[in-house]
C-alpha cells in the first residue's frame, strides 16, 4: 500500500509487537497460556497482518475476538484450524451457523446458547467449541455461579457429546478497588469449581486480560487475554519493558499567515491571540481524530516540534506553526514518531480525551487511514 495514495498513514511496528510478546511470554510462568485479543481490527492496527505475526510464536495457540465476523475473516485470510479462535462477545441466533461453519469456539454467557450450538453442530456433522462465560460482576454476558450454572449443567448434559468445552472465563470489572477484584476472583472460581463437580472438565482458565496482568499476576491461572500490552505499556503505572508500535503521520496542505484576534474553524472555534502562521493538515474527526483532543490543543510534531491543534473538520485540522519553517507536503505525526526519531505517546495523547489507553486513539482511526506495516526500517513512499 503507498502512502501518496492517502491523506494519512497508520504505520505499525511489527519489530517491536514482536519483542513485547517475547517480554510477555518471558515474564508468564511455566504452564500460562498468552491469548493474543485482536477485537476491534486489533484495536486499529489490522486484524490480519497482527494475527498473521503472531503465528511466528508457537506458544500461541489461542487468539480471542470479540465478533463472530473477525473470526471468520482470520479462517478466511487462512488461519487454521490447529488456532482456536475464541468469539468472547455475546453473538445473536443468527451466527450460531456461521461460527459452527468456521471452527470458531463460542462464549457460552445465556442459557439456550449451548443447546442451540449443538444443534447446530449435529446437522453439521460436527462438534461445536464452546468456552463457558461466567458472570462475576460485569454483568454483560455470563452464567452466573449457582442457579444458572446449575441450569446449564443441566443443559450440557442433554448434547455434551455434540460440545467441545476448551475452557472458562470472566472478565474484571474492578480492578481499582482491590476487595471487588478478589470477590470476582473467588466467585469465579466458585463457578470452575461447580463445573467441574458437574461433569465439565476445563483445559482453560482466564481471568485476567492486560492491566490485570501487570496489577494482580497472583490471578494468573493457566492463561491470560492480553491485547493493550501487545503495543502499549501501562497508561499510569508503565513497566517500562513494553514499546509502544504504533505512528500516525498526514501532511501540510495549506499554510495562511493570520492577524491577532482572527478566528480558525468553524463557528470560530479559535481566536488566536497574536500573528499566526497557521498549517492546515489533511484528517480531521472523518478519519478518526478526535475532536476532544483538539479542544484542548493537543500536540502535534511538525519539523521536529511539538505545536497544538487549533480546529478541526470532518476532513482536515488546523495547527499552530507559527516561527517555523513548515511548507506544503511536510510530515506532522500526530503520535508516535516523526523520521527524526522525536516521539509524542499516544498514550499522554489519549489522556486529553478522557481515555486513559493508547488504544482507544488507534481503534477510532477510519479506512481512510493507511495501514502501513514493516519489520525493518519502513521504506520510503
């Protein structure tokens, strides 16, 4: 893909995904399976090109999703079989077939579901790979320890043969308040507990996904979903051994010279307070930029400095680069790091819109953004 055909460009650090998945499996202990989560196009960065790195570790023998939609789009671009494929996310009727079909492994978190895979798996001919989903707190899919579990004993019970059951899982939903995130914990393994006493055995138990990992290891259990670490330390407390991989950069496509007190933008979105150069670049909100962070004029780099968005549009921004010497068809990267190696963290960026993960900025960048990806120093476009 070449970039002089976009107005932006995603570019991802194979290199360095690579090394923070040898730092992850290096610090898990023996017997702790790594279940890459590649949700969301993994998280912006592209479904496929991710996934298709990580079959370079043979350790890797789970990748988690959160749609039945990408786990098909991994079979299709030629995943096999021998990769489960795990659809953490609640799936409606109607992708009970195609999940059958495509060999990926369902999270069980409603009573019925089961029933209905199996089902479907005997008029496939097949076994159907489930995952049971228990309720610990969340509270947005999940089986909960008791009643419920009990009511899906019941269920498994009636078509076990037609299921394959490759493991159990929970999700925290309070990791910063420490007594919420150990109850979940104990009411997890409540539920495994009362599995196994009904007749199910479980190959597989997760609990933790990224943050947990780094804040609670004691919860480890014999795997864990990490997804975030794969390209980003932690936000508030960083360990200071995982890189970020991902750079965003567009272009100067305008530059006009302002007058103190003129206005920027729509509805006059910024009054500059003294003569100002001002650089249009070409993305704005249509390409994923979000309009929070140019509110409270976030940084950009552009020859090497730091400057602040002023305004943005559905298509193009404006930033400051008033006293340097900034031209039509200059680089501005918006995160990561500009040719000169000087780096802004899309980390610090995405804590100026509430959002304390570097992810959440990649995960809303549109197709209109390139996706540009290399394990040795990127070619020049």
């Amino acid at each position: 893909m070449h970039t002089k055909y976009y107005n932006s460009y995603l570019l991802v650090d194979l290199d360095r995904m690579c090394q923070n998945v040898e730092v992850i499996l290096r610090e898990l202990p023996q017997g702790v399976q790594l279940i890459p989560v590649l949700k969301d196009d993994a998280y912006g960065l592209g479904l496929v090109p991710v996934a298709t790195t990580l079959l370079e570790f043979p350790k890797i023998r789970t990748m988690a999703v959160a749609h039945v939609s990408e786990g098909i789009a991994l079979r299709r671009a030629g995943i096999s079989r021998k990769i489960d494929i795990l659809v953490m996310g609640g799936i409606p009727n109607r992708m009970i077939r195609p999940a059958v079909d495509y060999g990926l492994t369902v999270a069980v978190g409603r009573l019925g579901l089961a029933h209905d895979l199996a089902q479907q798996a005997a008029a496939q001919g097949t076994t159907a790979r489930i995952q049971v989903k228990i309720e610990t707190g969340l509270h947005r899919t999940g089986l909960l320890p008791g009643e419920e579990l009990a009511l899906f004993l019941q269920e498994y019970s009636r078509c076990q043969r037609l299921l394959e059951v490759t493991g159990a899982f929970t999700h925290f939903a309070y990791l910063s308040d420490k007594q919420r995130t150990q109850k979940q914990f104990e009411d997890y393994l409540a539920g495994t507990v009362q599995l196994e006493e009904g007749g199910v055995t479980l190959p597989m138990c997760h609990i933790s996904a990224s943050a947990a990992t780094e804040l609670y290891p004691q919860y480890h259990l014999n795997a864990v979903r990490i997804g975030r670490r794969l390209n980003w330390d932690h936000p508030s407390l960083p360990k200071k051994n995982i890189q970020e991989t991902a750079t965003w950069r567009t272009f100067v496509t305008n530059i006009r010279h302002l007058n103190k007190g003129e206005f920027v933008g729509y509805n006059g979105a910024y009054r500059v307070e003294r003569d100002t150069a001002v650089a249009t670049i070409g993305v704005g909100y249509g390409d994923g930029l979000n309009p929070e962070i140019v509110q409270k004029h976030g940084p950009v780099l552009v020859c090497g400095q730091k400057v602040p968005l002023l305004a943005c549009c559905m298509d193009q921004a404006m930033i400051d680069v008033t006293g340097l010497p900034c031209h039509v068809d200059d680089e501005v990267t918006l995160f990561g790091w500009d040719r000169k190696g000087h780096f802004i963290s899309s980390q610090e960026i995405s804590k100026l819109a509430g959002d304390n993960e570097g992810c959440g900025l990649t995960s809303a960048l549109t197709s209109r953004v390139a996706r540009i990806y290399y394990k040795t120093d990127p070619a020049e476009d």
